[in-house]
C-alpha cells in the first residue's frame, strides 16, 4: 500500500466516524422528542456504511492485485431505526393518545453511550494512523539529507 492510498484509508475512516458520532448525538439530543417535523416520536437514526475500492486511477484499477483487495468505507445511507418506541402513561402530555399514552424515542441511552465510545475510539485509532503514516513519511524524507 502506498502512502496515498494509506492516507485515503484514514482518511475515509475519519469521515465514517465522524458521522457516526455526529448521528449519535442527534440520537442523544432527542431522547427525550414527541414530535417532530414528519410527525410521531423522533426516530433514532444509524449510519449504513459500506466497503469501497480504492482504486481510482487506471493503473490502480487493471495493474495490480493489490489494490483490487484494498477497501475503504462509507456512509452510503442514514436510515431511521423503525423499531417502536416505548409508551410512557402520561394522560397531560399533550402529544398524549386517547388511552394516555404517549410514545418516547427508540433511543437508549446507554448504547449510544456505547455507540459514541467506539466511534470515538475508532477515531482516535484513525488518527493515530494518519501521524504514523506522516512520521514514517518524514523519516523517509531525512535520509536522503
């Protein structure tokens, strides 16, 4: 692998992860929603992410082997979880229905918390990648002075 398709590499991770964080705390911030614009309780949402090649250039794509085995990833869709969500009794809310209940969000907490950990770490793992990458990068550069 070279050193711009490594840096790709990274760099598609960082991006899925980041939506990935960015997904979960929207999920995190509406924990608590009734109603939103489409109507009904909020709607936790995941990211859909998929391998990719890497190959772009002709020479990547028909030279060699290798890069037909190298993959990146990427969000390729956010799809809304359309597991229900529980029903509290609480006959004053208002977006209460006829018997008293209203519907919370699909979301729990904890595994997003769990969601949220791994994204980050996933991160943290993607960026450390990215600095070795570049010091690798810049010893290499020093020994030719």
């Amino acid at each position: 692998m070279d050193f711009f398709t490594a840096m790709r590499t990274s760099a598609m991770g960082l991006s899925v992860q980041r939506t990935r964080m960015n997904l979960t705390s929207s999920n995190l911030a509406n924990v608590e929603t009734t109603r939103t614009d489409e109507g009904g309780a909020y709607r936790r949402r995941t990211a859909v992410v998929a391998a990719v090649p890497l190959a772009e250039t002709f020479d990547e794509i028909f030279g060699d082997s290798l890069h037909e085995q190298t993959h990146g990833a990427e969000v390729v869709a956010v799809e809304k979880d359309q597991e229900p969500g529980r029903l509290v009794y609480d006959p004053s809310h208002p977006d209460a229905n006829g018997e008293g209940y209203v519907e919370m969000p699909n979301v729990n907490v904890i595994s997003e918390m769990v969601d949220m950990l791994t994204a980050s770490r996933s991160y943290e793992a993607n960026v450390t990648a990215l600095k070795s990458l570049k010091a690798m990068a810049t010893s290499a550069l020093q020994i030719g002075e």
